[in-house]
C-alpha cells in the first residue's frame, strides 16, 4: 500500500468553519465541500504546504496554525493509498476573513461550528468533522454510533528497550478504557537488537493485540519523541532496519478507525515500561536455569 501525506486546516470565524466546493478533481469530489489543505509537495514540511493551500485556495494567510490530531484514511477511490492527514486548527492573519477561491474551487461558505454537511462534504472532510465532534458522521443515529465508538476506543501505552543497545531487547504494552482500567497487557521478548528497534516492536504489539481484541479506535502514547514523529510522518525513518517494523504498523494502522499517536513523558509510561523489565528478567532468569 502506498503511503501519502497531506494537511487539512478548521478555519474558524467566531462559531463558524470555513468549507471549499470543489470546481475539478476526480468525478466523486467534484461539487462536494472540503477542508482547505492537500497532499504535501516533494520534501515539503506539513506547515508549509498548510500556508501555500490557504494561500492559492482561499487567499487567506496564516497567523498561527495548532497541531491537532493526526489521522489516517484510506482514499475510497484508490484502495491502494493510505494518507496520513495532518490536522491544524488556523487563526487567520489581520481581520479580512473573505476566502476567495482559486482555480481548483468554485464557493467558500461559513457553516455553523462543525455541522456536518452530510452528502455534500466529501469523505474526507465529513470523517475529519465527525472525529473532532468525537461522533460518527452519519444519516443513522448519531448518538448509537458514538456510544459504540466509545466502547471501542482503548488507550495504548507501548514501550521498548535494550540492556546494551544492541543488546537483550523486549517489548511491552499496556491497554487501558476510557476509564482507565487494564484490558490487557504483555510482553514479548525480542532477543538482540536496538532500543529504537524495540520501541518499534512495541508499538506493532500493542497494535496487533488491540486488533484481536476488537478495537476500533486507538490512542497509542509512547515516550519517544523519534517514534511519535515519525509514525505521524513529521521526520523520515532513514534506518532501513526499521522500514519493514513501520510497514507492519500502517498495515495494522489502516484496520482500525482511527489511531492517533501521542507523545507522553517517560514517567507516565510506567506501566509498559515495567512490563519490558519484568520480560527481560524473565528472559534472564530462564537462561540462567
């Protein structure tokens, strides 16, 4: 599966979010509205291409642009395309809020703050919408949908490390509720190889055990910095030893919902990180015997 980058930018004007009609494109997004943004240019950096498509799209300039969630989305189109979609929230520079479309937009409307447009939105931008209301989109009921979203939605603390790096090496994870109970946890013992490595390996356990479990939303929180970012596409992975682990992890990535990837401090990350300890003394303990 081919992997893409791309931004989308809420706009806000007092209550209301900035959409866009599409004007050319493929024949399903055509007339439809969608957040500004699109997919970023050949090493061009997510805050860039953020201010370029507001620029050329909507002639508005950026003031400020918040990081706030990361999602992945299959392209209903081209099954083969994942896109990893870097949201921002936008505040507009001076007082001039009137988006004026450019060559791929036909109108610019304000809407009431999130209300979904329904059929008129293109997927993309209706499941961005539905996500940031923490509520699926949908002709059905809305409330049923987000209460079953809810009981799907775990949190996952992973967590990876290395007596040497390289060295003994084990992986462990922690699955919690929304109310914070443990669902499950465990570890795996990875025998010698790095701490990058193993934070990986991590990740792609967790990942696997929520999927077998039945979870459909996942908020993964690891305490590197190096992995977080570049799960979210922020850095490139230059260490082909880590390329088929990251495979693995967008290939599972793409069978959830939805999986966002959060940075946490070590100290809050205990409980993954005593479940690598307690493998690898484990692991020590049945070689010695």
């Amino acid at each position: 599966m081919n992997q893409r980058v791309a931004v989308r930018a809420i706009v806000r004007k007092q209550n209301k979010i900035l959409y866009l009609r599409r004007s050319t494109g493929r024949r399903s997004i055509i007339g439809k509205f969608e957040l500004p943004g699109g997919r970023l240019g050949y090493g061009e950096q997510p805050e860039d291409a953020l201010r370029r498509y507001l620029q050329d799209d909507a002639g508005l300039s950026v003031k400020a642009a918040d990081l706030n969630d990361v999602i992945t989305y299959i392209d209903h189109d081209d099954r083969d395309v994942q896109y990893t979609v870097i949201l921002y929230m936008v505040v507009l520079s001076g007082s001039d809020y009137n988006a004026k479309p450019g060559a791929d937009h036909d109108m610019a409307i304000w809407r009431d703050n999130f209300e979904p447009l329904d059929n008129s939105m293109t997927d993309l931008s209706q499941l961005i919408i539905g996500i940031v209301n923490q509520q699926v989109v949908s002709p059905n009921s809305a409330v049923e949908a987000k209460d079953r979203l809810d009981a799907q939605k775990v949190v996952l603390f992973s967590d990876g490390g290395s007596r040497g790096n390289p060295g003994p090496s084990a992986a462990g994870y922690v699955i919690m509720d929304s109310r914070n109970q443990i669902i499950d946890q465990g570890g795996e013992y990875l025998g010698i190889t790095t701490n990058n490595q193993a934070e990986y390996q991590a990740v792609r356990l967790g990942l696997e055990r929520a999927l077998k479990l039945g979870h459909r939303s996942v908020d993964a929180r690891i305490d590197s910095m190096l992995v977080v970012n570049q799960m979210k596409g922020v850095y490139a992975i230059k260490n082909r030893e880590l390329w088929p682990i990251n495979d693995r992890i967008r290939e599972l990535v793409g069978q959830f919902d939805k999986v966002t990837f959060t940075h946490i401090k070590r100290e809050y990350n205990q409980l993954a990180d005593g479940m690598v300890n307690k493998t690898l003394d484990m692991q020590a303990s049945d070689s010695v015997a």
